[in-house]
C-alpha cells in the first residue's frame, strides 16, 4: 500500500480511536435518562441510574471472583431483570456471556458448561432440576448462583453457593468498569441447536454487537424511548442484540417470563408497549386469543417477525389486530437478524396478491452487513437476478461471527470462499432482494426433481383449516423422496387427507403435491421453529 501524507503523523490514539461496544449504551442512557423506566417486571419499575449500578455490581462481584477476560459465565434464565442485567454486567469485567436455551435436556446442557469452560453459572430457580441433572453429567464445576425471581412462584430449588442478589451486595455499584482491550474481543457465545450432532459454539464480539444492535433500531424503527415486550427469549442470539439496542435510545424492558396470550395483552395494555420481536407461533398465540384475554391497543405495536414469512391471512389479521408486521432474517452466526424486507411505499398501491408475494421475501441486507448475495456454492459467483436461479445465501461483513469455538475446521467450511455459507437455498431478485426457497437440508429431490418444501408449505397455509404446516421428504422406492406433510389444524377446523391433496394439486404441479398428510401437533424448538428433524425421523419410520 502506498503511502500518502494522510499516513503520516495521523496514527491512532486513545483520543481518535475507542472499540466498538454496546456497553456504553447503557453508560449513556444512564446519563442522559437517568430516571427513565428501564426495566419493569411485575411490579417493578427499575430506571436507568439503578440498571446501570447493577450491572457495575453484577461486573465487580464477578470479578472479585475471578472473572477475567475470556472467562465464560453461563447463564439460564427466563426473561427476567437479572437476564438483562447479565448482558452488561458480564462483560464490563471482560467476561464471555453464555446465555443457554432453557428448553434444552441435561446432555446438552452438560456438553455446553463442559465445552464452553463455564466458570461461573447462574440459574433461575425454574431451570434448578434440569441443570442439576446437567451438573451431574458435566466435569466442569462453575461457581454457582441462584436467580430466585419474586416474580416466580412455581417449582425449583436452590442449587447454588449465593443468591443473585446477594452476590451482587458483594459488587461495587461505582465500580470502573472496562472497555474491551479491542472490539474483536469475545462479548457473547450462543450455542447452535445441535439437532445433526453436538452443538457448536457461535462467538460474537463487541463489534459486532454494537453495529447489530445499531442495525435493530433503524431496522425495527425503535424510534427515541420504545416500550419493548420481551416476546422472544433472550438466550435465543442474545435476543437478537435487542438487549443492547434498547439501552441505545433509551427504551424500557418490559419482562415476560412465558409467552401466554393473557399476559402479553395486558402488559401491552397496562405499559403501552410498542414493540415486540417472535417467531410466527406468536403472532399465532396473540391470534388464537379470546374475547376475553384481549385487551384495548393504545397505539400500533411494531412486530418484527423471523423465520417462515408469514402468510398473507396471517398478516391480514395481525394488521387488523393492530400489529404493523416487519419480516426479517439471519441465523445464528450472523448475530440474529441481518436481512430485512424493507417495505416500498409505492407497493401500497398494488392488489393485495401481490403485496403477499413481496412480503414473502426476506429482503435486503441491514446497513449494518457489508454483503448479502446468492451464490453459486460450487463456482462462489451470483446467482442471476431473475427470481428463479437458485443459489446459496450468503453474507460477509462485521456482524457475521467470529466463528465456531474450538472448532476449527467447522470455522473453515463457514467461511470457505470469503463468504459465510448460510446452508440455506434462496433466489434473488432484479430489485436484489433475496427469497428463501429451502435450507439445503430441506430440499426434497423427487425423480430427480427439486421440490422446495417451503412452496409446498405456502399452498398448505392458504387452506382455511390449516395453522400450522411443516412439509419433509418421505423415502419412496420408486420416486426416490416423496413429499410428506404434517398438518396441525385451526382449533375447531377439520380437514381430510384427500381434502388437502386436492387443495395442493389446484396450486402447484402434480409432482410438488404431497403424497401423505399427517395430522398432528408439530414439535417446535423453544423459540417457535419447527423441528423438522423430527417430522424426517417420523416420515422415516411410516
């Protein structure tokens, strides 16, 4: 690179240069909002002067117990004050937070303390039999601590050595805490869901945190101080960042230990929330409400949505219920959302067939990602935009991971090429928008056919007896795989086996209609997702 006078006597220094992190949000907040509501939960109200001294005392407390730089501290909670609490306080002593799924199995849970090193743990009172089971299992011996929420009243025992709260009378209120030594330090490490073998580490940094949690208020138009339900679980991608990203304009965390329609209604009532992130079982939750669980919406409530693009009734209800829809999409290694169908005013215009069709895309990339594509997996070029070519999605830029903790060859195969391989199978469009069609996984090849289950599925959806559809390859001697849906109805609604072929054959080609139908409950990951390794093994087994 070539020198020029812009190069010299211009170096670096602690005045012109500081590390990304989101943990000076909350610095911020506290000080331009000080008695602004932060956190609510049952009946507290909880201002940003004293969520910021917690989370100083949460940070001292960890580190007169050792916590240093790169140590892990586990955490399984519901969402609760302590959970956001955890996402400061961890790292501004350095330490790597590791938010664990709280519907996982003691195995699973015993590999991630053992894999990820944990050094401390602190559990919810809720989760005390299953990660005592864990703790049997694992050979890592963490520092323990109970998380006894007033707010819970079911069953659990104390399992640890302290009570949170306790632990945190031992931490400094004004303790000085620390800045990253440098923005690609380690601030997070999610856990895949493991359902192909063990589950690998997913390490985030500072950096990419805080341009995530950047992205998440211009994608999610939090605006200044919005009033945020806690929907989505925060162990899920840290809760999509959105942790941080309230602290960003000041916003207030409203808690919601479980998802139930009664609850989420009357917080949205009681505190006029005016935004809220899930996965489409949700926006089914709020739907499926009584007369009688409902309550009166102030205002229009913003719901950012992942996962299968809702289906056009769907969106139709949700906006008659006064829910304005957001559809975005990402994974894991990409710090939750990167991709967001960014709505076109213009497209108001257009009939509302066509608007569903627009909607079901993904989208754009967030102004925080550098590069979204579909490419060729094989040759690494795009795809051409015709809507029809399909590729890999892929992304490149500051909120893609660090990589795979000790994983190093599963690291290589990600990001193979430059580009971080997605697995999932999508087209693009002339406007560049990118459309989902399958995960690679998913893709049911049939005489030599490639059918995408998720068009499958968006026939089944437009059914009036059908919520919920999941479709999987069926092994078939003379096809090779077949199509094989699994349906859970509306309640009330009945439908036949017949009936819903016939339906799929008036919308798409003979080949694409599934063979059999199965009428059953579908299992779903704790964030909402369907598990479709189930429905395969089940498909297998008829």
């Amino acid at each position: 690179m070539t020198r020029t006078a812009y190069d010299i006597d211009l170096d670096r220094n602690t005045a012109n240069h500081q590390p990304l992190t989101p943990l000076q949000f909350l610095e911020r907040a506290a000080a331009v909002f000080p008695d602004h509501v932060a956190v609510v939960h049952g009946a507290l109200r909880r201002p940003y002067r004293d969520l910021y001294a917690r989370a100083r005392r949460l940070a001292s407390a960890l580190e007169r117990h050792g916590v240093g730089r790169g140590d892990t501290v586990s955490v399984m909670m519901a969402n609760t004050p302590a959970m956001v609490e955890a996402h400061y306080g961890i790292p501004m002593c350095k330490g790597v937070l590791n938010a664990l799924n709280t519907r996982l199995d003691a195995a699973i849970i015993a590999f991630t303390l053992d894999h990820a090193e944990t050094k401390v743990l602190i559990v919810d009172r809720e989760f005390s039999k299953v990660m005592g089971e864990a703790l049997k299992l694992a050979k890592a011996k963490p520092f323990i601590i109970d998380y006894d929420d007033p707010e819970y009243d079911g069953p659990g025992d104390r399992i640890g050595a302290i009570e949170y709260e306790a632990f945190l009378e031992g931490g400094d209120p004004a303790y000085a805490w620390h800045m990253p030594d440098d923005e690609w330090d380690a601030i997070a490490l999610n856990y895949t869901s493991g359902t192909t073998g063990d589950p690998k580490g997913v390490v985030y940094h500072h950096r990419g945190a805080y341009l995530l949690a950047v992205g998440n208020v211009l994608s999610a138009n939090l605006g200044r101080h919005p009033v945020y339900l806690w929907t989505l679980p925060m162990f899920h991608c840290n809760g999509w960042c959105f942790p941080w990203s309230l602290s960003a304009v000041a916003g207030t965390h409203v808690c919601l230990r479980a998802v139930r329609a009664s609850a989420m209604y009357d917080l949205m009532s009681r505190h006029g929330v005016t935004h809220m992130c899930g996965a489409p079982i949700v926006m089914s939750t709020m739907l499926a409400a009584t007369d009688a669980e409902k309550k009166p919406l102030s205002k229009t409530v913003e719901f950012v949505t992942a996962g299968a693009p809702p289906p056009a009734a769907v969106l139709g209800q949700m906006k008659a219920a006064g829910f304005a829809v957001t559809h975005v999409y990402g994974l894991t290694e990409v710090y939750g959302p990167a991709v967001v169908n960014e709505w076109n005013g213009k497209w108001d215009a257009l009939p509302d067939d066509e608007q569903a069709a627009l909607k079901a895309r993904q989208g754009v990339r967030y102004l925080a990602l550098e590069d979204l594509d579909v490419l060729d997996p094989d040759t690494m070029q795009p795809v051409p935009a015709d809507g029809e070519t399909m590729g890999e999605v892929m992304f490149r830029g500051n909120v893609v991971m660090k990589g795979y903790l000790k994983n190093k060859k599963a690291t290589d195969s990600a990001f193979a090429g430059g580009w971080f391989h997605s697995g999932d199978l999508g087209v693009k469009y002339p406007d560049g928008y990118i459309q989902l069609k399958d995960r690679s996984k998913d893709i049911i090849i049939s005489g030599g056919e490639n059918i995408s289950s998720i068009e499958v599925e968006d026939a089944l959806f437009k059914h009036p007896a059908v919520a919920q559809a999941a479709v999987v390859a069926k092994p078939d001697d003379k096809w090779g795989e077949t199509p094989c849906a699994f349906v859970e109805l509306k309640p009330g609604a009945s439908a036949t086996e017949a009936e819903i072929i016939d339906w799929c054959r008036n919308l798409l080609a003979r080949f694409k209609c599934p063979k059999n139908v199965v009428f059953t409950e579908l299992p779903k990951t704790s964030t909402g997702k369907i598990q479709k390794f189930v429905l395969r093994e089940r498909a297998k087994a008829m």
